[in-house]
C-alpha cells in the first residue's frame, strides 16, 4: 500500500475527446511524476511536477497537460484523443527528503475507440 | 539517449533462485531501480541502488552493479510462486532523480 490514489479505475473516451484523470498522494509528498504504460511496454515518462510547477517533461505532445494543486493531488489532462494513447497511465509521488524514491498509485486504464 | 533493455522472460521452480539481468546505456545514471507488476496493477519498488554501490541486499533480494558493464541484475532467493509478476528495471536520468527510464520488463513464472 503506497497512500497513491487515482481515478477512475477504467475509462473509455472516443477519439478526439478530452480526458481529466485524477491522482492523490500521501501528505508530504511533494513531487509527482505520470508515466504511460502501453500494453506489454515498460512505462514512459510523461512528466513530472513539484511544488505545482511542471519539472520536466519527456517525449509527448502539448495536448498532454497537467496540474498539480496544493493539497498533494494532481491531473493529467489528454486533449484530441487518438487510438495510440489508449494505454495505462500511472501517477507516482515522491515524499519530501526521499527524493530517489517513486511509490506507484495502481492506475487508470484508458481505452480510446 | 537512455535505453534499458531486459530479457522478455524467465521461467523456475518453486524454491529455486532466479536471477533477472538489465543492460543501461546512460553513464550518468545516477540511481537503478527495480519495481514490480502484477496483473491489472501498479508498480511496486522492490529496491534501488545508488550507483557507486557494488551490491545491496534486501531479506530474499540481491542485487548487483557492473557499472563497467552498465549490467544490473536482481536475484530473488527461495522464489515463490508469489513472486510472478514482471519485473522492470529503471534508471533515473537527470540529477533530480525523479524521471525514471524503464526497461520492457521481464515477466517471471514460478512453477509449483
């Protein structure tokens, strides 16, 4: 049990759409990372954020967003979805002083058609 | 760029050792992780090792660094049919440590 929440569990969005999805870490963590993991893929780094700032991004579009708000949660927001996007998104926090360790929430799935 | 490669697969017995190998490019690596993943789940970190270390131990989990080699391995003793799951390797790669690169995974079968 890492204390990493996120919603929705499942989602399906047709493409072109716009999807919100939802992480909540434990109190004092202070940097959150989102990593894509396609089916039978290791994770790739979308981006990270600390202290509501956006602390570097890894090789995905503009339409890939995200926030991060003052009381350890965060979004990763999609717009124009297409089919390739279609895959496991996984929120990580990491707690203040532990800055080498990353703890995994268990995801949201999100299916484009 | 930073590229970490696994073997797809390994198959044991129930109480046999397995040993789950990692190559890395990136000389700079500054951390070297390894997570697991069961069916329909998140990640959960095994362990890690900072890269001046030779070795780390953890109750069942060994792991070693070649840094010569840039090899990174994770050996798993007495594994239990528990223990199916793939397993990923990652590196951090930048001085923050927070962005992390991650092999494909190698999924490990434990037979009973």
């Amino acid at each position: 049990e890492t204390g990493v929440t996120q919603s929705p569990t499942h989602l399906i969005k047709t493409r072109g759409q716009q999807v919100t999805l939802r992480c909540s870490s434990q109190s004092g963590h202070n940097t959150v990372s989102w990593y894509q993991q396609a089916l039978g893929q290791g994770p790739q780094f979308i981006f990270q954020y600390y202290r509501e700032e956006e602390n570097g991004r890894g090789n995905f579009p503009p339409r890939f967003s995200g926030l991060q708000f003052p009381n350890y949660s965060s979004e990763l927001n999609v717009n124009a979805l297409e089919l390739d996007d279609s895959a496991l998104y996984l929120c990580a926090s990491t707690p203040a002083g532990g800055r080498y360790e990353q703890y995994f929430g268990p995801g949201t799935r999100l299916t484009v058609t | 760029g930073e590229d970490v490669e696994q073997s797809l697969f390994l198959s044991v017995r129930e109480g046999d050792s397995s040993v789950i190998n990692c190559t890395y490019t990136d000389s700079s690596s500054t951390y070297l992780y390894w997570y697991k993943q069961e069916p329909g789940a998140g990640l959960q970190l095994l362990t890690y090792i900072f890269s001046n270390m030779d070795m780390k131990q953890d109750q069942r989990l060994t792991v070693l660094l070649n840094k010569k080699d840039k090899h990174l391995s994770l050996r798993i003793a007495d594994t239990q049919t528990g223990d199916s799951a793939i397993y990923f390797c990652a590196e951090s790669y930048n001085n923050a440590g927070n962005m992390l690169t991650f092999g494909g995974g190698t999924r490990l079968m434990v037979k009973p």
